[in-house]
C-alpha cells in the first residue's frame, strides 16, 4: 500500500527522513531547518512523506508562494507597454503558487525517492494526491485558491521527461528556461595554477588583468559571529544585486545567512571582501558532496567596474572548488556569458506548469513565462580552447 503524509515543520519530520539514501543537502533536515526559520516572508514549505507498508520511500518539497506585483516586479519604468505588460502579468500570476522545489535555488531539488522500491509513476501519482490536499488545505484556512502549480529545474536528461503522460494528464506543459551554468572540475587541476594554466593567453590575460584590479581587496572567510554581528551589512549587499533584478519572486530575510550558517556549520561557507576592513562584498557557497552550489553573493555597486568585483568572485569560487576537490560547481542561470568566460558551459533546464483557471489557457502561460524569464540573447565564451 501506497500512502502519503504532509508535515508541516521541519521538527515533525520522522527519523528515517534523513536516513533516504538521498545525497542532495537540501533535501535534508539541516538545510531545510534553517530555510524555514528564515524563509523570504511570501514563501512557506510543506514536506511530503510518501510511505509503502509504513516504510518511508520518498519525499517532496513543496514550497507555497504568495506572488504580487510589488515582489516581483523590482523596477519600475514609466513605459506605457511595459507598465501594462506588468499589469497583465501580475492579473494573472498574483496570488499563491505550489512549487515541487526550492524557488531560491536552481536544480532539481524537489523531491528523492527509491527506485527500487518505488517507480517514477507511483512518486509522482502519490504526490499528486498530496498537492490536491495541499490546495483545499490553503483554500480552507488561508481563504486563497491556487493559481499556478510546477515542478521545476530538470536537466534535459533527467528521468522525469519519461513521465510524459503524467504531466498530460494533469495539464502540466514543459517549458524551457535559462540554463544552468555548471563548471565540470578537470582531473588534472590540482591546484588554481592548473585551472588558469589551462586558459589560452586571452583570457589568462584577463584573468591577470581582473586580479590586478582586485590587489588592493582582502578576502576573508567570515565566521558565524561574524555573519551574525554583521547581518545588516550582509544584507544590505545582497539587497543591491538583488533588486537590480527586473524580476524577482521573493527576498530574503535579514538572518538569513545567520540561520543557515547556524544550521549547517561547515557545509555553509561565507566569504568575505574587505577595504581597509570595511566589508564591500561576499559570496556564499553550500558544499553538497560532490558538488559545490554557489549560493547568494552581494557587493558594493559602486565599486564592480573598478575592481572587477563580480569577476573575481566567481574567480574565488572556482579556486575554492579546485582546492576542495569538487567535481563540479554549479554557478545557476543568471550572467551566463561572464560565468561562461571562466569556463562553466550552459546546462538547458525544463520546468513544468499549469494555470488552475481553465480560461487562462496554456499559450497564455508560455508567453507569461517567456516575459518574467526571457531567453536571453548571449555569446558563450571558450576560454579554453
């Protein structure tokens, strides 16, 4: 027998959650706790447990997300056709939202289950099952009816495409998204020298150029005290490259940083940018076994141009990387040319998505899709070849 159960905290979870054989840390207990205690304000998750005979055998994330105009739309403009386009969008997205996955992170960090034990189809039935549940739920004690469900973040060999008829089924059409920019760590780069070693002469040089312009800057790991006593500042930075996002469906809290270093000690590393001890810029990075996540970064706008600031975290990121022995790192989808330039290579990302309303039709959703996430328009660098 095939059952489901939806948790509503982290706390309530049962024991075996952690003990899936599932290697994705956000997925786990320690990263979801300290999500939950610091969650943007317009987003709350419910965790699904998926049972046989009583054994746990798969979970899911499910995220709620309350979107209005003022979250997602950062800038204003004073342009007729972009203030109605905003209008229209926000008429028919603006209100609650059910996401299988993290909506703060990119990838495929929705759900794990057991093969073995279990087939894709069963998964994804069960959970469907739970999603409906979901939505009377929040209908009954929120008074706010669903508007849009998806799934997303799936790599274009990931198993969930062989799902197809479960998504037809259900109304859920694919659409495609900005791509993910991952760096594949090569065997033979021991150390940073080998990564920069391995770039032609053009981008070595540019590679010297930005670290001359970064001389003056001193980089620092900062620790919990640190995070903590300085959260204001943090925030403030990461506010600056934030809103300069023309679209953006949350913001985080303040301790955000704080919540997740508390809650998953080394495996959360935030590194810092100093002038004369003054802090004008971090990163954030999440060590998930093999794989290295670059998480939220923030700098003093001011100074980008004239220290390369962006170019030499991802820099950093990489060297962190290399050193630690990672596999690969995953850079997510935005300012894929310059990240393309130190030789992460575009990874194409699907999601899945229906409207509840049946008078919003699908074609209506896609171009609604393409606005808040457009395709950009871009040239991929080589910079080893």
């Amino acid at each position: 027998m095939i059952d489901y159960k939806i948790y509503n905290t982290v706390k309530s979870l049962p024991v075996s959650w952690d003990e899936l054989s599932t290697r994705d840390i956000f997925l786990k207990t320690s990263f979801l706790g300290g999500l939950e205690k610091s969650a943007p304000k317009n987003i709350s998750s419910y965790y699904i447990g998926i049972f046989k005979s009583n054994e746990l055998v798969g979970v899911a994330i499910i995220q709620r997300v309350e979107m209005y105009a003022d979250d997602i739309f950062r800038k204003s403009s004073n342009n007729r056709l972009k203030q109605l386009a905003k209008q229209l969008v926000s008429k028919i997205v603006k209100g609650n939202a059910l996401v299988i996955g993290n909506l703060m992170h990119t990838g495929q960090h929705g759900f794990y289950f057991e093969i073995e034990k279990l087939s894709q189809d069963q998964f994804l039935n069960t959970l469907e099952k739970a999603i409906q549940e979901l939505t009377l739920h929040i209908r009954t004690r929120f008074n706010k009816k669903i508007r849009i469900i998806a799934f997303k973040d799936y790599f274009e060999d990931d198993n969930i495409h062989k799902s197809y008829q479960f998504f037809k089924k259900n109304n859920l059409y694919r659409a495609m998204v900005q791509p993910n920019m991952v760096l594949s760590i090569d065997k033979e780069w021991k150390h940073p020298e080998d990564y920069i070693t391995a770039f032609n002469k053009k981008y070595r040089r540019r590679y010297k150029t930005a670290r001359k312009k970064f001389a003056n800057i001193e980089s620092r790991e900062l620790d919990a005290e640190y995070i903590e006593t300085n959260s204001k500042t943090i925030f403030e930075l990461y506010e600056t490259v934030s809103d300069n996002a023309k679209v953006n469906s949350f913001k985080l809290q303040k301790h955000h940083f704080t919540c997740l270093k508390n809650h998953l000690k080394d495996r959360f590393r935030v590194f810092g940018y100093f002038i004369n001890e003054e802090l004008v810029g971090f990163y954030t990075l999440i060590l998930n076994n093999e794989i290295l996540e670059t998480y939220f970064l923030g700098y003093n706008k001011n100074l980008q141009n004239q220290h390369q600031m962006y170019l030499n975290m991802i820099f950093d990121m990489a060297f962190f990387g290399i050193e630690n022995k990672f596999k690969s790192i995953v850079y997510a989808r935005t300012a894929m040319e310059i990240k393309s330039s130190i030789g992460a290579k575009p990874k194409t990302m699907h999601i899945y998505l229906k409207h509840t309303n049946n008078f919003v039709a699908n074609t209506i959703l896609r171009c609604i899709v393409k606005y808040m996430n457009p395709i950009q328009k871009w040239e991929e660098r080589h910079p080893f070849s």
